[in-house]
C-alpha cells in the first residue's frame, strides 16, 4: 500500500500446480499359540510416492490498483519473472518411501499382558527439480529401526501401555552456495 486511501502497487503471479500421490499399505495377521503364550505375527508392508509438477510467471512492470477497488490484471504475456512450461508444467519434485516390518505381539496371562517385538526397514528417496525439468539435488536414505510395545490390561474396560516405533524422514539438503561459517575453539 502506498497511502491510507488503500492506493496500491501490485504484481499478477500465475502458479500452475499438480501433485500426484500413490500409497499403498499391505499386511498379514497370523495366530498361532505355543503352550501358554499366543503370538500375533504381522509382516507388513507400506509405499508412498509423490510427485509435484509446476511452473510460474508474474507480471512486469507492477500495475497500480486499490485495495477497496481492485483494479483485475491481465495474463502477462511478457514476463521478467517467468520459469517452466506454463502449459505443461515439468517435474519439480520426487519422494518415494517404502518399508517392510515384521513384529510379533506375545500374549501372556490369558493376553492381559501383551508384549510386541519387531523390526521395520524403511527407504526414502527425494529428488528436486529446476523448473525445466533437469534434476537438482537428491536425498536418499535407508534405516532399520525397533519395534516394541507392552500392553496390561487390568480389566476389560482398561489397558495401560507404552510402545515404540520410529519413522524416517528426509533430512535437509544445502545447496553449494549456501553460507558456511567454520569455528575453531581452542582449549586453553
């Protein structure tokens, strides 16, 4: 804004967005009993994939409008501020995960007192894109992680638990050009 009348400058930014998702999630629940202890067996497995495409442009010059009256921009047809395909937006981002578990839930005490262990190994892998479609940077990453988890149940109406299960996420990625500031401390 450029007064209290609501007098503006403004610029016109045209985003064209998509994104695709995939997921899928499978698994098998077995029963099986050795002596006094019942066993829940459970191999799963779970994938994701997401892809986003995009591209943009934006008006230049500004155009002056009003915030009480505004003032509709054209399309730019001409633009200093303009990347991708507007018409068929390429790639900007790739994330797929995937990971396979098995774990084992032991029942004891007529399965008051159930006690899972296990084990889940899970994948990411991110890839980002210039607007041109070209990649950018990459993340990948695998980690293999416990699975473990008591519940008691003192009555039927009531269970008392604490589990444990962990996810992996993609971290950061820096780019080349990004700040670096080194420090030494030396012990006296």
């Amino acid at each position: 804004m450029t007064n209290l009348d609501g007098d503006a400058t403004a610029r016109r930014l045209t985003v064209p967005f998509e994104s695709n998702t995939l997921s899928s999630t499978v698994g098998l629940l077995g029963d099986i009993t050795t002596g006094d202890v019942t066993h829940q067996l459970n191999p799963a497995y779970s994938g994701f994939v997401n892809k986003t495409y995009s591209a943009y442009t934006m008006s230049d010059p500004t155009y002056d409008t009003n915030i009480y009256d505004p003032v509709d921009s054209a399309y730019p047809t001409a633009s200093a501020s303009a990347d991708g395909d507007m018409d068929n937006p390429n790639i900007r981002s790739k994330t797929d995960t995937k990971g396979i578990s098995f774990a084992d839930t032991l029942g004891f005490l007529d399965d008051r007192l159930l006690m899972t262990a296990g084990v889940r190994y899970q994948e990411i892998n991110v890839s980002n894109y210039k607007y041109d479609g070209s990649l950018d940077t990459t993340y990948d990453d695998s980690a293999t992680s416990p699975i473990y988890g008591i519940v008691y149940k003192p009555s039927d109406t009531i269970s008392l638990y604490a589990n444990h299960i962990e996810a992996l996420q993609k971290g950061d990625n820096v780019s080349a050009a990004a700040p670096i500031t080194i420090r030494t401390l030396a012990l006296a």
